[in-house]
C-alpha cells in the first residue's frame, strides 16, 4: 500500500510516496535526476520491481514546486549535487525516525545527476546509516571529494551504448574505496528504454539491495 507523505527538508517540506510491503527490511530512497520528480515512469517501474521483491520504498520530490519552477527556466537546480544531497539527508533522517521505518535499514537508488547526490549523501551519513547505494544512468563523478569516502557498498548501473557516461562511471569507480561493482547493460542508451533494458536494471538493483541493505534476514 502506498502513502503520501510530507517530508520536512530545512525550509522546504517535500512531498513522497511511502510503499512499505509486509516483512520489509530495507527502505529504498530514490533521488531523480535532472528535472525529474517523485512521477518519474522509470523509477516507479523500478520502485514497484523492489517492493515485489520485499523493499520497501520512498519516492519524493527533491525540489520543491516553487523550486520546480525556478528550475523549469533556468536548470540551475538540478547539477546542484549539494542541495539535492542535503534534500536526501533530511529524508533518510526523517525516515529514520517514523514509526513504520524506523528498523529498516537504508538503500539510496540514484538515477543521472541523483547518481551523484545519492553517493554524497552516503558519505556524509556514514555506514550506519545507508546499508547500500544503487546509480542508474548515474553520474557519480559528480561526487566528486565524496567519493573516497562512500562506505557503503554501491552498484553503477550504465547502458552499453551511452559511452561519455559509461567512461565517466569508470572514472568515479576507480577513486572509491568501498566495495563497488560496475554492471554495464548491453545495447542500452542512456535511459534504459529499450525493451527489457529497465527490467535488467530493476532486477540488479533488487538483488544488490537485497544483499547489501536487506542482509540475510531479508525476505526469502
């Protein structure tokens, strides 16, 4: 069952939809990419594939829509890693203290510039509190100085044929230290639209998340 939820970020409050199935361990929080929002078609394809498999998930708006419009002329929002990291801190903590996911552990899914806020986010909570990330079209060189510094471990999902991108992912890999896989999808373009590139993508995301997040008590 989904439910809406506000969530209080800062100044801003974003809006989100809480999909927790019964026996979750792990909550996934998706951070979009550019001038995307919690109605991304692609990430609540992904988001529905994690909740089949027993995941829970937050999809939420990163931007508010006073922000949303800012951005809808200039784009100067959407390459803000900072801000859009910050906005992700401030919902992984205020899941972590609802009653319905307070004992879950965290997932980050990242999707193009998400990629990036997704990894700093996880480098500035710690290990404690995001149990794995996964990058989809991912852009985690855009991580930049946080990238050493990731502990969890963390899965780059690039399509075959989005070469800059797959180049760029390679780069950001070779300056982590944690356990980092990078999962290349044969004949993809950069947002995975041919057919079964998003299930491929869904079902290694579900598998790491699985691993990593849910742990051995995970739904079986």
């Amino acid at each position: 069952m989904m439910n809406e939820v506000r969530i209080p970020a800062g100044r801003a409050t974003l809006d989100g939809n809480l999909s927790i199935p019964e026996n979750a361990t792990a909550l996934v929080l998706f951070v979009h990419g550019s001038g995307s929002s919690r109605h991304s078609p692609r990430n609540q394809f992904v988001a529905r594939t994690l909740n089949n498999a027993g995941l829970g998930t937050l999809l939420f708006d990163l931007l508010t829509p006073e922000e949303e419009a800012i951005d809808a002329r200039t784009a100067e929002l959407r390459f803000n890693i900072g801000l859009l990291a910050e906005r992700l801190v401030h919902a992984t903590k205020w899941a972590t203290r609802q009653e319905q996911t307070h004992d879950l552990r965290i997932g980050h899914f990242g999707s193009s510039t998400g990629g990036g806020a997704a990894l700093v986010a996880a480098a500035a909570e710690g290990p404690q509190d995001v149990g794995a990330v996964v990058s989809r079209g991912g852009r985690p060189d855009l991580a930049g100085e946080a990238l050493p510094k990731v502990r969890a471990p963390t899965l780059l999902i690039v399509g075959g044929n989005d070469d800059v991108v797959i180049e760029l992912n390679e780069q950001a890999r070779d300056r982590m230290r944690c356990e980092v896989k990078l999962e290349i999808v044969p004949g993809a373009t950069h947002l995975f639209e041919e057919p079964g590139a998003l299930e491929t993508v869904a079902k290694l995301a579900s598998d790491w998340f699985l691993l990593h997040a849910a742990g051995s008590a995970g739904p079986h």
